[in-house]
C-alpha cells in the first residue's frame, strides 16, 4: 500500500511540467485534459493515502493489542514463556511508539523478572542517559527488579555496559548503567549483604579477574610451570582472604534460575590456589583453581576479551 501511494503521488507530480507546457503554448484542449487527468490522480491519490492511514492505525492497535497480550500471558502463567523473546523483538523494534511503552509500563511490573533473564544483553544495549523517555524509563524499571531479585546473572552484564565501549553511545550507556547499580537496593539482602553492597564486592571480584586476565606473562619462560600468585603484586586480592570473606561464587560458575529468589544456598570461593597456569592458544587465558564452600575443586580459564 505504501509502495502504491508513492508511485501515485509521483504520477500526480509529473503533471505539473505538462500542464506548464500547454499553458505556455496555449494548448486549450491538451490543457483541459490534462488537468481533467491530473484531477482523476489526485483522487486517486487521496483515497489510497487515506487507506494507508486506516491501515497504520489498525497495524498500532494490533500491535498494542498483541503486546499487552503477551504481557498478560507472561503474568498470568508460563505456559508461554518461550514467546518472550517474539514480545522482546517487538517492544524493542518499536521503542519509540509512546503509546506502546504506556502499555508496557501498566503491565511489565507484574511479569517475573526472571523471564527476561536470557536476553539481559540485549536489553542492558538499549541503554541510555534519557530520562524523559518513556521505553528508557520502562527499560530501568524491568533492569532495576532483575538486579534486586536476580543479582548473580545481571552482574555480569551491568558490570559489561558500564566498562564497556568508549564510543559516544557507549559513554551514555556506561552512565546508565552505573546509575542503575547505584540504585541497587539497600534493603534487600542475600546472606548478610544488601544487594547494593554484593553490586560493590562482586565489580571488585570482576576487577580482579580483569587484571589476572590481561597480566602479561611470557608463556615460554612458565612452559608447563606453575606461575605462584605472590609473585605477582597486581593480583594480590586473590591471596588475600578477601574474596574468601566476601562468600562470593566463581563467576563462571553456571547458577541455576530461582523463580522464588533464593540463592542463600549457593557454594562460595572458600580459597584460591596458591597459584596459576598458562593454557595453550592464540589468547594464551590462565588457569585458575580454587575451592569451593561445599568442597569441590572448580577450575577457571581467564582470558582477555
């Protein structure tokens, strides 16, 4: 229909040089039909671009309709979890539809954050410094709940955004984000930490893991060796009882989803080994074992993104 429209609007248009033409030359006769012509296009024209309005006003209220339905779906069971990518691609497509986000924004806080959960990275890429629009507004909210109930698996993302690219939309992002985490709640807790508080220990744990992972070391003067983490002084946080302290778990460790919000049962890094290894490959990552609080060996490989 779009299609349509343009090509009539521009058949409307290629009257005017003809009509121009026949006036100058005092044509009469091409000049009326011409005119006549251009009067049955205009019609034409007019019909098809209200057609074309009907047709985008239905396509907003289907997609209002189908978004508040998967909305509700979401909220009401999750026999249809796995339509929550579909809403997801269109909620984003669309961001910049207010009446859209107002829908969202009534029905969004009764879904469980849990759900969205699988697509935090591209959720936490839509993020931005703009206060007054309604999708960014929606968008904290949802993000905010995830990092308050579900603490663990949107560290990792947040701590990305905020450390992330340097590029113009990236500052913007990285500001976002750092205000949300900032926001994290004081209140609630896992263990005895808020989880303000575990944000703060667990962007230390990353940190770390960052300096361990982009520590120059020649592989060939450590071939096979064993490298001792004393003998770094940039990694001293992992042979200090800090992390130990914090009862924090590996940050690849795999954690199952609690729909219930119980994770006071995880396992936590009870000590690391007194040292590490250089694994084979191009990025060369280290090899870092450590202890876990139910006894069990885990092993790491850190390497530089």
């Amino acid at each position: 229909m779009e299609n349509l429209h343009r090509t009539k609007t521009n058949e409307v248009q290629q009257y005017a040089e003809p009509i121009r033409l026949a006036t100058e030359k005092g044509d009469q006769a091409t000049l009326k039909r011409l005119i006549r012509d251009q009067e049955r296009a205009v019609k034409l024209q007019k019909m098809d671009k209200e057609e074309l309005q009907r047709l985008h006003a239905a396509q907003r209220t289907f997609l209002r309709k189908a978004v508040e339905n998967f909305l509700k779906c979401f909220a009401a069971c999750s026999d249809f979890d796995q339509h929550v990518p579909k809403f997801c691609a269109i909620w984003l497509k669309h961001a910049k539809q207010r009446g859209l986000n107002d829908i969202v924004s009534g029905i969004l806080p009764q879904v469980p954050s849990y759900k969205f959960l699988l697509l935090l990275h591209q959720l936490c890429s839509r993020l931005s410094e703009d206060k007054h629009d309604v999708f960014q507004q929606c968008l904290t909210t949802l993000l905010l709940r995830i990092i308050n109930e579900h603490p663990f698996h949107a560290s990792h993302q947040i701590f990305s955004a905020i450390f992330g690219s340097r590029e113009a939309l990236g500052e913007s992002r990285s500001s976002a984000a750092r205000a949300l985490a900032g926001h994290a709640s004081q209140t609630r807790k896992i263990g005895q930490s808020s989880i303000r508080e575990l944000f703060t220990t667990l962007f230390d744990m990353y940190s770390a893991y960052s300096d361990l992972a982009n520590l120059p070391v020649d592989k060939r003067s450590h071939a096979g060796n064993e490298i001792p983490i004393s003998s770094c002084p940039g990694l001293r946080k992992f042979r200090a009882k800090s992390f130990a302290d914090l009862r924090l778990p590996p940050p690849s460790l795999k954690i199952p989803i609690s729909p219930d919000l119980d994770y006071s049962a995880l396992p936590f890094i009870k000590k690391y080994h007194h040292s590490f290894r250089i694994a084979g490959g191009i990025n060369q990552p280290k090899i870092l074992d450590s202890v876990l609080s139910n006894g069990a060996l885990f092993r790491e490989l850190v390497s530089p993104s």
